[in-house]
C-alpha cells in the first residue's frame, strides 16, 4: 500500500485542476512541531479504517479559499472552514479511487473542520500514520492519514 | 425563456465553484438555484421550476442517492435530468445513481471542460 503517493497525487491533481496553483511535496519530520490554525477532516470506513486530515496555516487557508472562489480572503471564516472541508473531502476521494483500482472499497464520511488556536487531534485505534507537506506561494501545509493497518 | 439549473452541495464553496465552472464553460443561465441538501431541493421544487439538476452525493440530512430515490416518486420532477458531481467515482455508487436515473456524472475535481463535455450532451 503506496499511500503516500496516493496522498501526493490526490492532492496535486486538485491544485493543478480546480485551484491553478502546483503544490509541492516538501520534507516534513513527522515529529516536528506544526503550527495549524485550522484543520479539516474526513474519517473513512469498509477496507481501510481511520482518517485523513489537512493542516493548515492561517495564510495558506484563505490563500487556498481565495484561489478556488476567486475572491481576496483576510482572515479564517465560514468560507474557509468551508473550502478546506471541500479540499479535504476530495483529497480523500482521489485516495479512495486509487484503493479502489486495487480492489479495496473505501467509504467516505462527510468532512468536519475545526478553527483556532491551539487544538489536538486524534483518532482512536489508528497505529498506521503517513504525512506528507506541500509548499504553495503562502506557505506549507499537511496531508495526513491515520488508519489501522490493513490484516 | 432561459435554462434554469439547480445547484444541491452541502458545501457553498463547491456551489460557488460549480456556478463559476458552468460560466467558464460557456453556460448561461436564467436562474442558478442553490440547495444544501436532497431534502432542501426537493422542498424547492416544489415551489420552482428547473430545467437541470447538478448535485453531489455525499450529504448530510438526505444524500444524493436518496433524492434521486424521492425524486423519482414525485411526477412533477421526475423527468428533470439530473447530473451527479462528486468524489464518489466508484463505478458502483455511480451506476447505483445512474439507475435511479441520473443522466451523467462529473467527478470532482472537474475543469470547465469537463463540464462541458457533460452537460452539452444535455442542454
């Protein structure tokens, strides 16, 4: 199971797609400290159990925002919580497309977002965990996967 | 008299981006109608008149699935084309939706042209 290329091309394929913008994969220690202000994420159940999230950086939220309405965005708002629910809702159907070429059906919750401060998040009973950073012009954000291994 | 369509998302960043997309495919329309759920479309139907339907699958309240399922019992709907835009490209959730009849499906992400290639088979 190659999730991490599948993390990558998901999510390449929707900046260069919907939002005209290339999203880089970067180097990210998985232990390092990363500060998001906000977080969207979508839990998936059948084959593959656990979740995928998207972190992000105030700047790079409303730099994503604005790119798929085509608006300036100041600050984390509706629209934000919005567009990065929407973001995280089709990063995860890229990933379950891919699982199903292999012949692993995956089902997909709807997304939830959460804004502020200082948040932690987890997901009970995944030990397996793949991240993957992207830069674009605002700055970096992550694409993470918990899930419980496959038997 | 124009088209008019109606956009059903539970997310008003992807009505936004469906609206956009449809201008930037060529489409004009006399009435872009917006719901955030199946339940909340139907009940707009029953007071407005659409020419096509533009929804995605994976909702609160009432998917996608299940208003093609109602909207397939009610007479004075049923006959609107409906074209399913989602993540959900499984050729299983697809051909389910297809079976309740809708008339297509756009996988999301989509570009203009995409859209295009869909929806000028139909309008």
């Amino acid at each position: 199971m190659d999730l991490k290329s599948k993390l990558i091309a998901s999510t390449q394929e929707i900046f260069s797609t919907m939002l005209m913008l290339e999203a880089t994969p970067a180097e990210q220690n998985p232990q390092a400290a990363f500060t998001s202000n906000i977080s969207g994420m979508l839990g998936v159940s059948g084959d593959l159990t656990g979740m995928l999230a998207v972190h992000c950086p105030q700047a790079v939220a409303t730099g994503i925002t604005g790119a798929f309405l085509g608006i300036e965005v100041a600050s984390i708002d509706e629209d934000v919580k919005d567009a990065i629910g929407e973001l995280v809702n089709m990063i995860t159907g890229g990933v379950k497309d891919a699982f199903g070429r292999e012949g692993l059906n995956v089902k997909l919750a709807v997304p939830t977002t959460i804004a502020g401060r200082s948040f932690r998040i987890d997901c009970q009973g995944a030990a397996g965990r793949e991240i993957v950073a992207f830069t674009v012009p605002e700055g970096t954000f992550l694409v993470e996967m918990k899930y419980k291994p496959l038997n | 008299m124009g088209t008019k369509v109606l956009i059903i998302d539970d997310s008003n960043t992807m009505r936004k981006i469906v609206q956009r997309s449809l201008r930037q495919a060529g489409f004009e329309f006399e009435k872009i109608l917006e719901a955030g759920d199946g339940q909340e479309a139907l009940d707009l139907l029953g007071s407005e008149s659409v020419d096509l339907i533009l929804s995605d699958i994976n909702m609160p309240n009432m998917d996608g699935l299940e208003f093609l399922r109602q909207k397939s019992q009610n007479d004075d709907i049923k006959d609107i084309p409906v074209v399913m835009i989602t993540t959900e490209a499984g050729t299983d959730i697809i051909g389910e939706a297809k079976s309740l009849g809708a008339r297509g499906s756009i996988k999301k992400p989509f570009t203009p042209d995409q859209v295009n290639d869909v929806l000028g088979e139909l309008l």
